[in-house]
C-alpha cells in the first residue's frame, strides 16, 4: 500500500479480495479529517481497473501502487486525474491473445 498528497486530498493504493481474485483500487479521503472540501464526509473510493482482477495479492497491489504513481491530480470532488489516454495498466505488454498458435 502508498499513499500520496494531494491539495485539499489523501490517496491511497491497495488491493482486495474480489471473490476468487484480486482487484486493485485507490481510495481518496480529504485531507486533515473526514470532512471534503464540499462539506461531505464520507471517502470516496475508485477502482483503478473496472475491468480487470488478477491471480495473485501482490500482482493487484503492484498494479494499484503504479496507478497511484500516475495520477497526476485530483478534482475538486476527489476523482483522480490521470493523462489523457492513461488506462494505468500495461496494456502493449503482449497478451493470450497476442500469443502465437500452436503448430500442428
């Protein structure tokens, strides 16, 4: 788990149990106590990949911990900002689907 501080703004990385596997996610809460910036108090939580879980713990924490490392700030309502394009998951690493087929 890592943390970073943003105005107004503390997030969080971490990973959870999401039935047989793992998802990754980044929690925001305000800085300095439970009270945002518009006056709510609960956190906000946001996944940081929806479609995706993985096998193992530390392969979501690792994937959560790079998440955090690329946002580059947060909105006023806390949701992360990230580069335009940034899915924040490795996406030109070759996949099942990329692999090459059997020869007969």
């Amino acid at each position: 788990m890592a943390e970073r501080a943003f105005p107004n703004y503390v997030m969080t990385s971490g990973a959870g149990k999401d039935g047989a596997r793992y998802s990754a996610y980044l929690v925001v809460r305000p800085e300095g106590g439970s009270r945002r910036p518009d006056g709510t108090t609960r956190p906000e939580y946001f996944t940081v990949y929806d479609n995706r879980s993985f096998r193992e713990l530390a392969t979501a924490e690792e994937a959560a911990e790079k998440a955090l490392a690329l946002v580059q700030g947060v909105d006023d309502d806390g949701t992360p900002v990230f580069a335009e394009g940034e899915t924040g998951f490795d996406d030109d690493r070759p996949g099942e689907s990329d692999a090459e087929p059997l020869a007969e």
